[in-house]
C-alpha cells in the first residue's frame, strides 16, 4: 500500500449537482420549484416566517408591563447577616463584604429585610432597609448605613 494508491471507499463520495447549468443540470427550475418567491433570485425568508400561517409572536398574546425605571433590590435577611457575621468574625458588613462571600452579585443594590434574629452587635451597609430590620438592628447594639 503506497500513499498514492489510496483512495476512499466505493460509493462513500458523491459529486454535488451542479444547478442551473443548463438542460443537462436538472431542468430549466434547478431544483427550485415552478413560480412563487423562492424560485426568484435575491429571495429572503422573513425571521419567524411559517408559511403564511399566524407565526408563534403573533399567535402568543402579549401582557403585561416592565418599568424602565424601577430599582430591583437583591433582598437579604437578618439570618443570613448572622451567618455572614460569625463567618467572617467582623462587626462591619459592606455591600462590597457581601459580594465577596457570594451573598450578593456584583451589580445588585442590597436591601435587608427582617426574618430572623440578629444577636450579634454590627454595623451593616446597604442600598435600603425595612423598618423591622432596622429596628432589629439597632436593638442589637448595631448601626445601620445606607450605600450610595
């Protein structure tokens, strides 16, 4: 067996058919059909076309509403500052501490809520705070900071 001798198996390649090339290619349509739209050249399929029939955006009602201008808060409880407190052994929990242990995202404005207990003496940053956990806060001994 010599490198020039070989060649792929009997009937494992085939030659495309040249389309349009006259007669002898396949007919005077080269595989596109009599008339309409996609035998003409330059032809574009719109994105979501189904034939004529009503496509799935038009079909699927559409409801609702999303305010541009609303600011989401990522909300945190006093628990989960508890854990964070005695994970970390600091009295400061930042926005940026918070990031950093996973408890937050890096773009999410932190607001804390109130489920749970706080016993731990700290001094918390955030974007917003409920009134129960700031009352909570304070009662432990803590401080409350609201980020820019």
């Amino acid at each position: 067996m010599n490198l020039h001798t070989l060649k792929p198996a009997p009937g494992s390649t085939k030659t495309n058919k040249r389309l349009g090339r006259g007669q002898g290619s396949g007919g005077s349509t080269a595989g596109r059909g009599h008339k309409g739209a996609q035998s003409r050249s330059g032809y574009h399929k719109k994105f979501g076309f189904e034939g004529g029939q009503m496509p799935l955006q038009r079909r699927v009602p559409k409801f609702g509403f999303k305010n541009n201008n609303k600011i989401y808060f990522k909300p945190i409880n006093l628990d989960v500052l508890e854990e964070l407190a005695k994970k970390t052994s600091t009295n400061l929990l930042s926005v940026q501490l918070m990031r950093d242990n996973g408890v937050v995202g890096k773009r999410d404005r932190v607001k804390i809520l109130g489920r749970g207990e706080l016993k731990t003496k700290v001094s918390v940053e955030a974007h917003a705070f409920s009134e129960t956990a700031t009352k909570a806060i304070e009662t432990a001994g803590g401080n409350v900071t609201i980020a820019k």
